[in-house]
C-alpha cells in the first residue's frame, strides 16, 4: 500500500481517477454481494471478490473495466513487491530475499551477473547504499 500511496503521488499520478473509480466499483460490488465494504469482509469473501475481479464477473464496474483494475492493482502490488526499496515497497528488502536477489551489487562483473553462484552469500544492496544522497519519489 506504502508503495502504491507513493506511486500514485508521483510518477503514477495520471491514475488517480482510475484508482478512485476502481475502488468505488470494489467497494459498491462488495456491498451488493455481501452487505458490507471491501475493507470488511473475511478474508475468504474478499478472495471470492478478487477473484471474480480477475475473471471479468465483478458487477458495477464500467471504467475501469473488473478486469483492467485488477490487472493494474495486481501489478502495481508486485511493483511494490519487488522494486528497490527507495520507491516505499519491498520493506526490510522481503520481495528480494523471497526470490534470493542481492540487489544491485556495484562490484559485479557481467560473467557475475549471469552467474547464480554470484549471488551466494551477498549482502542485500538497495539504491539508497549506492548513492551519498537519498533518493525519493517525486510527490506532487
């Protein structure tokens, strides 16, 4: 969520609308499906919920379509997952450890790189390691 807030503050502020409208339309199907809000059901129900929004069958979406929301949050969630963690996601670097990357490793040769025998044992480096000045997402 850190990730996408900071996203859709910055580089990915064209879709604000898109975000609002979609998260109408969850919120609007849940109620009509289950009597209640998204951020209220079980977690099965919001699964059942996801899940007819991966599959087109979520009612009352126009734009963004079920599907196209779900396929944008989806991806923003792994964006958020998996990018350096200067953009606000993959905290304590767990995408990275999860897929067993050391992230961007400044005294790896191009053999190295193409090398899983490289990455044995490397210390995680983030972007923030590899500059003197922090970097931050552009907010608007």
């Amino acid at each position: 969520i850190n990730y996408i807030d900071l996203a859709l503050a910055g580089a990915y502020s064209d879709l604000q609308d898109f975000y609002r409208r979609g998260l109408v339309a969850l919120d609007a199907h849940s109620r009509t499906t289950y009597s209640k809000p998204f951020a209220q059901l079980t977690a099965a129900q919001q699964d059942e919920v996801i899940t007819a929004l991966e599959g087109g069958k979520a009612t009352g979406f126009t734009w963004p379509s079920a599907q196209a929301f779900f396929n944008t949050v989806r991806t923003h969630t792994m964006e958020g997952m998996f990018a350096d963690p200067v953009y606000g996601g993959n905290k304590d670097f767990a995408g990275w450890v999860l897929v067993g990357f050391p992230g961007a490793q400044p005294l790896f040769s191009p053999a190295d790189m193409n090398s899983k025998d490289a990455f044995t044992g490397a210390p995680i480096i983030g972007l923030q390691s590899q500059s003197k000045t922090p970097m931050r997402m552009r907010r608007s």
